[in-house]
C-alpha cells in the first residue's frame, strides 16, 4: 500500500506535521483543515497530505500571518492568487518593518540610558530610573485597531 493510500489517525498525523493533536483540532474549529467523517463505530482517519497543509500553515504562522490571513491563503486558486497573496504578504512586510523600526528605536533609547548611566558616579539619581520615570523617550506609533476592525488589504 503507498502513502498516498494510507490514511492517518490523529495522533500519527500530528507526530508527523510536527503539532499536537489539539493543535490539529483547533485548526479544524477554525476551518483550516477538515474534519473527515467518523466511520460507524470508527476512528476518524486522516488523508496524508494533510501534513503539507498542517507544515504550510506553521511556516506561514513563522512568518506573523495570522490565522485569517492563512484561510485567506489556503483558499487561494494557485494559479489565480497571485495578486491576493501578495497584497496580504506585503501588509504583514508592512507590520513587520514598523516593529523592526520600534525596536531600534527602543535600542537606541536603552543604549543612551545605559551610556548615561554608565558615567553617573557618586549619589546622584539613575539615569535609567529617572527617565522612566519622567522623560518619555521611545517613539510610539498610535495603537493598532482592535482585532477585527483593522482594514486589510483587498478588503
């Protein structure tokens, strides 16, 4: 019998996708993978490409898609999505070069109170607590919308 055959319970398809079988179940409540039918009196039996699927949505979860954007992926024709896939994967490019520009910001702002507090001698107040406590250093971008209301791309 080849792989392609053999069908899979739920703990042998998690062990091979690389999850636990509660990560497998979520998928299903959040319709990324069907669920199959339970045959009468049996255990419900799991297709082998259903690994790729499972592997395909932890890569792109590695890469910040969230798992809305990953239905919107998966619904996605190969051979038609091109425009649909790239607009979602340049918003998330978008979101991930705004945090790399928080985060030298808060760099830079950490490196100077570390300098700073590295030339205070003597009973004088730490610099690193002072600023805290007064000076607001760190550039903030406005807060993202709650979750759902965000507009995303193609939307």
């Amino acid at each position: 019998m080849n792989q392609e055959n053999q069908h899979l319970r739920i703990g042998a398809l998690a062990s091979a996708a690389g999850v636990g079988v509660e990560t497998i179940r979520y998928y299903q409540r959040r319709a990324l993978l069907g669920e199959p039918e339970r045959p009468h009196g049996g255990l419900r039996t799991y297709p082998p490409a259903y690994i790729d699927r499972i592997r395909f949505i932890k890569r792109a979860q590695q890469l910040g898609f969230s798992l809305e954007d990953i239905a919107t992926l998966l619904a996605l024709d190969s051979g038609t999505g091109h425009a649909r896939a790239h607009a979602l994967a340049a918003h998330r490019l978008a979101e991930i070069e705004a945090k790399i520009g928080d985060l030298e910001a808060m760099r830079a702002t950490l490196s100077d109170l570390i300098r700073r507090c590295e030339s205070t001698h003597g009973k004088v107040a730490c610099p690193i607590i002072a600023t805290l406590n007064v000076e607001p250093r760190v550039a903030t971008r406005p807060k993202a919308k709650a979750k759902g209301t965000a507009q995303r791309p193609g939307s």
